[in-house]
C-alpha cells in the first residue's frame, strides 16, 4: 500500500511522543534546590544546566507534546474513539500552553534573581517569593499540571478503547504522564524514570498504531 504524505506526516508525528517522554526524563535528572536553602537555589538557577533543562527541554518538550497528541488524534479520529481523542488533544493543549508559559517564566525569571543575590543585592528571596514562586505562577503551574494528568486520561483512554491490541499503550501512557507530574511534588527520584519510560511505551505505540488503524479501517 502506498503512504501518502499526510499519511507519513502522521506517523512521523507520533515520534514526537518518544522525544518528549526523553527530555521529561533529562529535564528532571537534576532539581533545584528549596528556596529554603537560597544560596544553594541561587547557585543551581544561574546554571546553564538549568536555562537549557527549561527552554530545551520543558518548552520544547510541551511542543512535542502537542504536535504527538495531534498525530494520535489523527489517526484515531475516524475510528470510536474519535470523541474522546479530540478532547484529549484539545485538553493537552490547553495544558501544555499553560505549562509552556509556566516554564518560560521560571526560564527567565529565576536566573536574573539568583545572580542578584549571589552579587549581594538584598532582598532577592522577598521578591523571588513573589515573582518566581508567586501565587500566580503557582496557580498557573498547578492547575496546568492537573490538566495536563486529566488531558493523558482521556486521550489513554481513546488510545485503549481503539483496539485490545493497543489497551495498555493507552493504560500507559495516561498513568507515566501522571506518575511524572506527582511524582515532580512527592518523589522526585522517580520522575526522571518515569519519563523515561513513557519514551519507551510511545515509541513501541508509534510503531504499532498506524499498523493496526489501518487494519481497522
């Protein structure tokens, strides 16, 4: 059978699932330090190790996100799950913006404040509390992380609905994204693991969903 190129551009797009599940895993082999320990927090935020984690790999990786969500929905959306794929998608959009914006700040924010503190400049915590850690960045992340667990459950669960052969790539992939968001506030050594794993569960689903929607088609 002959692919045509809006076929090929989907299966093409469903590696960017394994890319992103690679940089959540690089993103978070390092953390930064608590605030409650400023010197060392300002030292890791002034890193390069820190700027290229957050703008190589959190806002490119949301990209990623995106456009893998979009090639699953692509190929699901004639299928019966169409409805659940095209709210997944719409979801992980919103979500991934959201955290995009959330990233960038931190990105820019945080390494301007730790070389002000590290240069002696007073009352860095004072304003990294209310800028960098502010409630509104706050709000912003934590919703967007919310969201982002809702938006892996429903388009899992329009991955597993498509076929028997495809359940627990759709079981997978809803339950490591959400491993990886928890575990970032509750247990960080696995949430590099986590990503990791996710890479590994959405390459074997590029490899194997363009083969069995056609088979159902």
């Amino acid at each position: 059978m002959t692919i045509t190129p809006v076929e090929a551009g989907k299966r093409a797009g469903l590696w960017a699932l394994p890319a992103y599940g690679v940089l959540l895993g690089l993103s978070t082999v390092t953390h930064q330090p608590s605030v409650d320990d400023f010197d060392a927090y300002a030292r890791y935020v002034t890193t390069d190790v820190f700027l290229v984690s957050h703008l190589g790999a959190s806002v490119l990786g949301t990209s990623l996100a995106v456009l893998g969500a979009t090639a699953v929905t692509a190929l699901l959306v004639h299928g019966r799950a169409a409805r659940a794929a095209i709210a997944g998608l719409v979801l992980t959009v919103l979500a991934n913006v959201f955290l995009a914006a959330a990233f960038g700040s931190a990105a820019f924010v945080q390494p301007g404040i730790g070389r002000a503190h590290l240069d002696g400049v007073a009352g860095m915590p004072d304003l990294n509390a209310d800028t960098a850690y502010g409630p509104a960045l706050f709000a912003t992340a934590l919703s967007a992380t919310f969201l982002l667990i809702v938006a892996a459950v429903v388009l899992g669960t329009a991955i597993a609905r498509t076929s028997r052969q495809l359940r627990w790539y759709g079981v997978g992939y809803a339950v490591l994204i959400a491993v990886f968001a928890l575990s970032g506030f509750f247990l960080q050594p696995v949430q590099p693991w986590s990503g990791f794993a996710l890479a590994a569960v959405t390459a074997a689903l590029a490899m194997r969903l363009p083969r069995i929607v056609t088979a159902h088609a």
